[in-house]
C-alpha cells in the first residue's frame, strides 16, 4: 500500500527532480516498505539511545523546556532551566511568578519577553484547565501558549511513550534526502511520514533521524561517504565529499548552506548550535 503511494506521490506535483531515483531505489531494496524497515534499523543500531537532551523532572517541566528551546540550544536552555524550575516547579508557581523574574531567568536563550510570557500563560492554562497536568492530545497541546506540533510531538512522544514524527530542521532535511518526503510544509511532511512509519517506531525514528542529521547529513556538507545509510539513500554524493551528483542538489539545501523552513525547529533532540534566525518562537520555530 505504501509502495502505491509513492507511485502516486511521483506522478504529483510535489514530486520534483528526485522522485525517479526515489523509486528506483525502492525497487532495489523490493519495496518501500523494506528500505524504510532497513534505514529504521540501521538507525536505532546506531543511535540505541535517543531521549533528548533537556533537563526535566516531569512532563510540565519538558514542556516548559522545549518552548524554551525554540531558536536556541538545548545546552542553553539545560543552563537556566534549574534556576526556574528551583523557583517554578509546577504550573501553580509558574502561573503566578513575575513576568520581570522569568524574563531575567530566560534571558539567555533570547526571545526572553515572548518565552516568558509563553511560559506563564501556557502554565496558567495548565492550572486552570488541567488541575496542573499536561494534556496528552495534540489539539490541546497546541491550543497553550508557545506551543505549535513540533512541542507538542516531543512531550507526546518523550513524556507520554505516543507516536510522534517531530519535524525539526534536521528531520526534514535528512527526509527529503532520503527520498521519504518532497514536501516543505512541516506539518505537510509529518503526516506523510505518519502514514510510512508505524506508529510503534515513529518517535525512536524522529529522534534517531535528528542524531543523524546533526552529525553525518548534516545542512552545508553532508558525509555521504561515511554515512552508513549511504547505499539505502538516492541522493548520496561522490567519494563521500558531500557534493550532489552530477547535476543534481540535495534536497532541502541552497548554495551556500541549508535553509530552515518556516515553523520548524530542531529543539527536542541532541544540542548543536546553528545560526539564528530573527523571528518570534511562538509558532514552535526554532533552532538547535
């Protein structure tokens, strides 16, 4: 059935130059299906330890800590994140802190006035609709503040053992070089992806798709020669230098290095610095 959808995903619209390599390549493995089981497999062979990397002791605190991760670095956020859950432990205390004293603790992770005021609205939302609890249903999740699909996958998957395709940056990078996806929109490529993982594995595949996209498929110049998802992959480069072949671009890169869609962050995972873009983190924008 997944192998008829990639048939007709190739003939589509979205389907761009690498949709025939695509399917060529799960011909040579004998089905999607089959290439998918082996990347997944490789993967979690690699990658046998895959929580993030963000400090929390429950699940308000991982949710309060990856609104925080949004255009920063896991590693930053670890470094204020003690300071505000040693004052804030719960959504009641959060609820009622003062905007100047969290903006002065979030301060280093940027965006301080949004994030602070995010963290205090989506914390008073918790107190008064969920007697302090996180919810476990996206449209809930996504209705508090700070909070967009991404979050709200990372708690579900991380907090609560749900299936959750978390779409960062490196996520949909390392997708459409694989040829999973040829879509842009986040939530365009998180559906998709949901259809071809199964549940069961889809957190463990996100989190482990993330390690491999900051440190081998990485954005400006990616270890094709090294990488050991190489002969599963159609868009490897010649001799391991990270160049396209012959012609072609690497999906989800530009000249002169990677290019972050809109809405996506890559908090949530292992910490890297990348740059910064300017533009506020309520839509669960961001980088890591």
């Amino acid at each position: 059935m997944r192998d008829e959808q990639r048939a007709a995903r190739g003939a589509g619209a979205n389907a761009g130059p690498g949709a025939g390599q695509d399917m060529d390549i799960d011909r040579a493995w004998g089905s999607l299906d089959a290439r998918l089981a082996e990347i997944t497999r490789r993967l979690t062979e690699r990658y046998p330890s895959y929580r993030p990397l963000l400090q929390y002791g429950s699940p308000f605190q991982l949710l309060i800590a990856v609104i925080l991760s949004a255009q920063t670095t896991d590693a930053q956020v670890n470094r204020v994140t003690p300071a505000l859950f040693g004052s804030y432990p719960n959504a009641a205390r959060l609820a009622e802190a003062e905007l100047s004293e969290l903006e002065a603790i979030v301060r280093p992770t940027g965006f301080f006035r949004s994030k602070a005021r995010n963290i205090r609205a989506a914390a008073a939302a918790l107190r008064d609709g969920y007697g302090g609890e996180v919810p476990r249903e996206m449209d809930e999740l996504t209705a508090l503040p700070g909070v967009g699909r991404k979050t709200a996958n990372v708690v579900r998957g991380t907090a609560f053992g749900l299936p959750a395709i978390i779409v960062d940056t490196h996520f949909a990078r390392v997708c459409r070089r694989l040829g999973l996806t040829h879509e842009s929109d986040p939530e365009k490529i998180e559906r998709e992806l949901a259809t071809l993982v199964p549940s069961k594995s889809q957190y463990a595949f996100s989190m482990t798709v993330n390690f491999h996209g900051r440190d081998t498929c990485t954005a400006r110049r990616p270890g094709c020669g090294s990488c050991f998802l190489g002969d599963l992959c159609p868009y490897p480069g010649p001799g391991g230098n990270g160049e396209p072949a012959s012609g072609r671009s690497f999906a989800g890169a530009e000249p002169g290095g990677g290019r972050t869609p809109a809405g996506e962050s890559s908090s949530g995972g292992p910490g890297s610095p990348r740059r910064r873009t300017r533009r506020p983190p309520e839509d669960d924008g961001g980088s890591d």
